[in-house]
C-alpha cells in the first residue's frame, strides 16, 4: 500500500494509528481512510472506566468489543486506553475512601478490561495523566487515597497479569513541553522500574498548537522519554490551530509542524509509532481548529503531505 502505515513501516515503525470508535464505522469516509492509510486503532472513548464499568462490579462492552471487532476485521492493531484515569472516572470510583477497597477495586477494573481482550491489544495505557501540571502528583482519588504513587502499581501489575504480551505504557499530556511535568513524569517511570513493576512504553499524547514552542524542540523531549529505556509512542496526535480560520499560512505551518514532529519519532529509535486522535477536521475533540490531515470533506490538507515528508 501507499498509505501513511505503509510509508512508516517501510521505514522501520511499527505503525500510524487513529483514534475512532464505533459511532464512526458507519462514516464511509472514515472508515476508508482508517482502512488504507492505518496500521492501528485507539478507542477514543469506548474503552474509559465511565463506559465500561459504569457501576462497581457491572461491565459493559459494547463499544470497546465493537473496536476491537473492526480492528480485526481489518487486521489493524489496537492499542488499548485508558484503565485508570482521573477523567470519564464515575462517581462511584470517586467516594471511595480507603485504600484497600480501592487497591481491589483497580485490580478488578484492570484485570477484567485487560483480559477481555488478552492477546489482541499491542499496548495498553495502564495509566493517564496521573502528573500535575506543574510537576508531582496530580490531584485525584487514586493519589489521595494511597498518598503516593504506588497506585500505578497496582494498576501495572493487575494489567500485566491479565494480559502478560501486551506492552504496558504510562501516557500523558505537555511533556512535549521541557519543564518539571517532564521532569516528574520522567522519575515516576524510572522510579516504577526501579520498584520492579512491568512498565514497556511511554505515551507523549502531543495535544499541541499551530507554531507551537515545543515542537522545534520535539525531537529533544523525544529523546529524553527514550531515556527511561522504555519504548516512546506518539498517542494522541493532533496540531490545531490558533483559529477557526484555516487560512493558507496556518495549513502551511501546520504542515511544517507535522513533518517536525514526524521526523523526530523517525529520528528516534525508541519512538515505534504515532497515533492521530481523529481522521478529519469534522470529527474531532479539538471542535473549529482543524487539527488533523484530513479536511472537513475528507480531502488530503498541506498537513497531510507534511507527515508524509517526515517519514
Ligand atoms: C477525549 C475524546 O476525544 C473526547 O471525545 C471526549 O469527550 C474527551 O476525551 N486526553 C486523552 C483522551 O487521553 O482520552 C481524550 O479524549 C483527549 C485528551
């Protein structure tokens, strides 16, 4: 194939990937894309605590079994997000106070969502966003209730035992930004290694901008998540822009963009693939700012061939 997937492949990557889900298998113009230009699939939302354990103890499949069924129909990857996340957390994960119920309940959460699909997941997000914005812990149930980070731990170890092939990463957002988020996000991986617990990969998501600052310093925050000796992936890749405008030098910057950030995973030997959140401009968290490569009538932007010149 000509697709994005085969261009990185051919050079050595494992794959480009796109979040979706199932509202969207019936959008033509999307499936077409996720078929001939992706390796991978992420559940944008289908595989988050709200959707399947909506109450303790009672799960629900639909969406995540729908993913997983498209993936492999059509013999893409998967990589699984998110099992333990401070947001689309329910109420009921939040009013628990005391570490042993909620030491069990993770480890039923993990294990049940990571089993179901044992053997079909390339990597799973143990963990997102558990580091503050300015550095340490961030606030939520899980670090209040255990007063360190060794709820990742748990989470960690209850993954691996249910699902020992697939690589267990800790993903999160701006550490494509140097400062002490990276910094701390840094440490806590290196300092779960050191506790022996089974960590393969980090997720930069990379939720940037048009322009941004970080991105002529991507490949250096790249290699500074490849020096925790775990795998680096690109997770949820989109590049928006400053306006709801798509004016011709914002495509065109948003296209030298792409291809920065694109070379710099292919600079880098740990970096294995990179994941866009979305297909096209119309279907995207990001709403108005046409982040993705795709317009909003499924034609290729400047963006596009700008991943393609930094592969
Ligand atoms: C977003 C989804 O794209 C939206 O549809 C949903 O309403 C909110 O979550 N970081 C993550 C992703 O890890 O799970 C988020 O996905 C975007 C930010």
């Amino acid at each position: 194939g000509t697709g994005l997937d085969a261009l990185i492949k051919a050079k050595g990557k494992k794959y480009v990937g796109f979040a979706t889900d199932q509202g969207e298998f019936g959008n033509t113009g999307i499936t077409n894309i996720l078929k001939a230009e992706g390796g991978c699939v992420s559940p944008e939302n289908s595989m988050k605590w709200d959707a399947t354990e909506p109450s303790r103890g009672s799960f629900n499949f639909n969406g995540a079994d729908a993913l997983v069924n498209f993936a492999q129909t059509n013999g893409k990857m998967i990589r699984g997000h998110t099992l333990l996340w401070h947001n689309q957390l329910p109420q009921w994960v939040k009013n628990i106070g005391d570490k042993a119920t909620l030491t069990t309940v993770i480890q039923n959460h993990a294990s049940t969502v990571a089993g179901r699909y044992k053997g079909k997941i390339y990597a799973w997000d143990v963990a997102n966003e558990v580091v503050a914005d300015g550095g340490g812990m961030r606030s939520s149930v899980f670090s209040q209730v255990f007063g360190d980070w060794t709820f990742l731990d748990v989470a960690f170890k209850a993954a691996k035992a249910a699902d020992p092939n697939a690589k267990l990463c800790l993903n999160d957002y701006n550490i494509n930004f140097t400062g002490a988020k990276l910094n701390t996000f840094v440490q806590v991986v290196k300092d779960l290694k050191s506790r022996g617990v089974p960590i393969d990969c980090v997720g930069t998501q990379t939720h940037t901008s048009v322009g941004g600052s970080d991105i002529p310093n991507y490949k250096n925050t790249l290699t500074t998540l490849a020096g925790t000796g775990c795998e680096v992936q690109i997770t949820e890749l989109d590049i928006a822009m400053s306006t709801t405008t798509s004016t011709s030098a914002l495509q065109q910057q948003q296209r030298n963009d792409y291809k920065t950030i694109v070379s710099a995973c292919m600079g880098t030997s740990a970096c294995s693939g990179i994941t866009l959140w979305g297909v096209d401009d119309a279907n995207t968290w990001i709403t108005g700012k046409h982040p993705l490569l795709w317009d909003e009538n499924f034609a290729k932007k400047p963006a596009y061939q700008g991943f393609v010149d930094g592969i």
